[in-house]
C-alpha cells in the first residue's frame, strides 16, 4: 500500500510548475525592480539636466537673479524627491573660457619658481577680490558676456534600498551632479578690467 502511494507520488507531476515558479521568482523580482530603479535613476538624471539647462538660460539672459534661479531648480528636483537641503548649487564667473577652472596668472614671478606665489610675484587679478586665487572666477552670476560655470548637486531616496549597495547608495540614498559651462548674453554692464598685483 504505501509503496504504491509512493510510486504514484513519484509520477505525479500535478504542482510542478508551483515549485519551479517559487525557484524562479526570486530572480525574476531582483530583475524586475531593479530594471525599475535603473529606469528611476535615468528619470532623475534626466531631471537634473533638464533643471540645469534652465538654471543656465535663466541666468543668461540677466533678467532673473539668483534667487529666482535656486528657487526654479528646487521645484523641478521636488519631482524626484530631492528636498531644500538635498540640493546644492555653485555658480562661477569668469571673463573668458580660458579663465575657467584655472589659476589666476602670474605676470612675474620670482624665486623660487612655481607654485603658490609668494613675497614678490606679481599677478593678474582677474576676480578683483585683491589677492592670488587658485580658481580666477567670481561666487554669483556674472555679468554681460561672462562666461558661467554651474554645478546642481542632488540626493534623493531610491526606491528599493536593496538595491543601494548595488547602485552605490548604500543609506538609500543616491548623488547625482550635473554642470555646464555658459556665455551669458550681452545684457548689460561687463565687468571691470582686471589689474596687476604684486604679493608683498
């Protein structure tokens, strides 16, 4: 009787499917949700470009000040989560594409040669603050034909924390950065010609 229960057991194969469905949902929820966070996290990058671009033709054309320009990229990165905190913004002026990111120039330079300029060197002060700057640029908009720099700085929950280890977001957060580099219009005043410094 029971080697008969257990032959008929054996060939059986009525819930098979059940048993290969539970070995297979596992991975196929992992691909699933995790197609899905990519497919967020291109959404978000998305949205922070769209946000920058309009940060830069605002800016651009001189007729909103910073003010309005943070306040616009807030609302559009609220669309992925990202709160007032979790967004920073950094604005660079410079007078020419050349300038960008770059030291302010020395126009002579004594020993020792190179480096940090010291007692004696003389410099071209390019963001008028009276002193030799690693970066030549000036904090805020600019003016007329300056040339712009920014970078927006977001941090928004993912959907899945399983999947922060994954994505580098490991306390369910993820950092995404976006930046461009403008010319704003001729709107206005330009800035004042930069002047010779000598360090003392």
């Amino acid at each position: 009787m029971l080697r008969r229960l257990l032959r008929r057991l054996k060939r059986d194969r009525r819930g098979a499917a059940v048993v290969e469905f539970a070995f297979m949902l596992t991975p196929m929820l992992l691909m699933l949700l995790g197609g899905i966070e990519i497919g967020y996290l291109a959404y978000s990058k998305t949205v922070l470009e769209g946000a920058i671009k309009e940060a830069s033709r605002m800016a651009g054309t001189g007729q909103h000040d910073a003010d309005e320009i943070t306040v616009e990229v807030r609302r559009r990165l609220a669309r992925i989560g990202a709160g007032e905190d979790d967004i920073a913004i950094v604005t660079r002026a410079y007078g020419s594409f050349e300038d960008v990111h770059k030291p302010e120039p020395l126009s002579s330079d004594v020993e020792p040669l190179g480096g940090t300029p010291g007692a004696g060197d003389c410099y071209i002060d390019l963001n008028g603050d009276e002193q030799w700057s690693e970066d030549a640029s000036e904090t805020g908009l600019g003016a007329s034909e300056d040339i712009v720099f920014f970078e927006v700085t977001a941090t928004y929950p993912i959907l899945f924390a399983f999947m922060g280890e994954a994505l580098g977001a490991a306390d369910g957060r993820m950092t995404l950065v976006a930046n461009t580099t403008i010319k704003n219009e001729p709107f206005g005043d330009e800035r004042e010609p930069a002047v010779e410094r000598c360090i003392s």
